[in-house]
C-alpha cells in the first residue's frame, strides 16, 4: 500500500492516493499500528492539498485507536498528536496545537529521551507556532534545544539545515540579521551539497536568504 501511496504521490497524483488510503482505512484491520498508520498517512496526505477537516478527522481516528489498544505513553500515539498539532496549527487553531505538541514532546522525552530525533521534531514545531504568535523568545529556546540534538546525528543533515532555518526566523524577527544570515546560509549550502539545486528546500532556502538580504539593504545579492 506505502508503495503505491509513494507511486502516486510522486506523480503528483494527490487525489488518487488520498482516495486509496481512504478506502483501506474502511477495512477492518487486525493491527492497530497499522491501522494508525494508514491514517496518519491519510491525514497528512490530506492537509499537504489543503482539506484541513478531513486531515483533522484522519488523525484523530489514528489517535483514538492508539489510545485504545496502546496507551497514551506511547511513541506512535506521540507521532500521531504531533501531526494532529500540524494540522490544527494550520487551522488557526493556536491552543490546541500548542497543547498537543507539549504533549507529544513530552511523550517522547519519557519513552525516547530527550536526545532522540523524534523529541526534537516535536520541540521544533512548537517552536515553529511560537514563532506564529510571535513569541521569539520561547522560539529561539526550543529551536536552540533542538539544533544540539540533530547537530550529534550525522546521518541526517537535512533535520539540522532546517532546524538552521527555523532558528534563523527567532533571530531575523528580534533584528539580529547577521546571525540569521550566518544560519540561512549555513542551511542553503547543506540543501545543496545533499539535495542539489532543483529541489524545493533549496528553493525555499534561497527564499529565506533573500529575505534576509533584502532586510539588510544588500539588493544586488
């Protein structure tokens, strides 16, 4: 099914692979996991076009059968209040987000540590939401927190070039462009050496550096 899923996502074939993945997740499945997990791939499939509600709705049917079969002090049923907090961060929906993404972190902290990717994932996204409600401070904590956790894990640079540009955005909104500069240029040369120049990070990472030269007067760059 993950195979197919992947087959017609990168065709950009959104639609046939949301209605795939909803039509598995009308069958009776044995295993909880994977039945959480179709649904997790559902709501995130549904909320990478757009349909909020019906990504709301996926998530939350993943959460109940987690907490039903595994608990709430567990890793997946963190991943899953994770991607609900996603969703519900794009909605507008500030408190909730905030408050299950505490959740899922602290989830992880007990089960995982507070060195495991996955704890840092969390703490970054909330850090991401304060940085919507322009709470830098708070922002800049987290994503600092996160960056020396992805920092030790050498085999994935992507998860530390953009925890570089989340960071950058505390420092660019608080005026210290020199420091934000320093670590969007940091994250656009990671993008490049490990994903080369035709993918969207790379383009998203030029975007930010622009951003920043444009704030600092230097036009031509």
């Amino acid at each position: 099914l993950q195979n197919k899923v992947d087959a017609l996502t990168s065709e950009g074939k959104y639609q046939e692979a949301i209605a795939l993945l909803k039509k598995e997740t009308d069958v009776p499945v044995s295993n909880a996991a994977v039945h959480a997990a179709i649904l997790n791939e559902l709501g995130g499939l549904c909320r990478a076009v757009g349909l909020y509600e019906e990504s709301q709705s996926a998530f939350t049917r993943a959460m109940d059968i987690l907490i039903e079969f595994r608990g709430k002090d567990d890793p997946d049923y963190a991943t899953t209040i994770n991607n609900l907090a996603g969703t519900y961060r794009l909605m507008g929906n500030r408190n909730a987000a905030e408050s299950l993404f505490i959740e899922a972190a602290d989830v992880y902290a007990r089960t995982l540590g507070k060195d495991h990717f996955l704890y840092a994932s969390a703490i970054n996204n909330l850090g991401l939401l304060y940085q919507d409600t322009k709470e830098f401070s708070k922002a800049e904590i987290l994503h600092k927190e996160a960056l020396e956790i992805v920092k030790k894990d050498e085999g994935n640079p992507i998860a530390y070039a953009t925890t570089l540009n989340n960071l950058a955005g505390p420092y660019r909104a608080t005026g210290r462009y020199k420091e934000a500069q320093a670590h969007a240029e940091e994250a656009l040369e990671i993008y490049r050496k490990f994903l080369g120049e035709e993918h969207p990070l790379y383009a998203s990472g030029l975007n930010n550096l622009a951003s920043l030269y444009a704030l600092t007067n230097e036009y031509e760059k």
